[in-house]
C-alpha cells in the first residue's frame, strides 16, 4: 500500500485503537458493502508499506479472499488481486476519515456492538 494510505492507518490507529490490520479489514468491508461501480487504482506507489497477507486477513483469510473473488466476478474486474486489495482498502479509508472514538463504527456497523 501507498505511504499515504499507511499513514492513515496510523492516524486511525491513535484515534480508535486498531491495529492497521484491523483497520484494512473493516476498510476492505466498507468498500465491498457500498462499491457498486468497480475503480480499481492499477498506479503502483512509489513508497510502499506491506502488510503481509497473513496479518491483513487473519484467520478470514478465505472469507476475504471469497468476498474479493465474488467482487471482481460481479464487478468484472481483470485487475492483480494486489491491485483490487489495495484499492479497496483506499476506498474504505475514505469512508472511515471521520472516525474520531472507536463506538463511532456503531454508525457504520448498526448491528454491530462496539
């Protein structure tokens, strides 16, 4: 992922205590959950921060990979599934800029309880 993008997940980090990791996840599931046009960002970044695949996903590693098959199908997207992942993750971040405390993911989640 891009320096701009890490960062952010840093910033997000000291604002509702999650682990980068984390952060992608819900980020990746915000960004499936409301993508309805695929733009998918094929530009490698100069800087790049990684995040191994085992941390990313966890032990969800085949949910998300399932989810992200599913997207790309529907979406027809050809793109390299590094390309789809990191583009989701900035498509998520966008709409979790606003998170100042952990309990505002109850807004973005409602039937989750935080």
């Amino acid at each position: 992922m891009s320096k701009k993008t890490w960062d952010k997940l840093q910033f997000l980090q000291t604002k509702i205590r999650l682990t980068p990791n984390v952060t992608a996840r819900i980020a990746i599931a915000l960004a499936l959950k409301d993508t309805r046009i695929a733009s998918i960002n094929e530009s490698k970044p100069e800087q790049t921060h990684v995040i191994n695949r085992d941390v990313l996903f966890g032990e969800y590693e085949k949910a998300y990979e399932a989810l992200i098959r599913q997207f790309c199908t529907e979406q027809e997207v050809q793109s390299d599934i590094q390309d789809v992942i990191r583009s989701l993750i900035d498509s998520g971040l966008h709409k979790l800029g606003h998170l100042k405390k952990l309990s505002d993911l109850k807004n973005i989640f409602p039937c989750v309880s935080v």
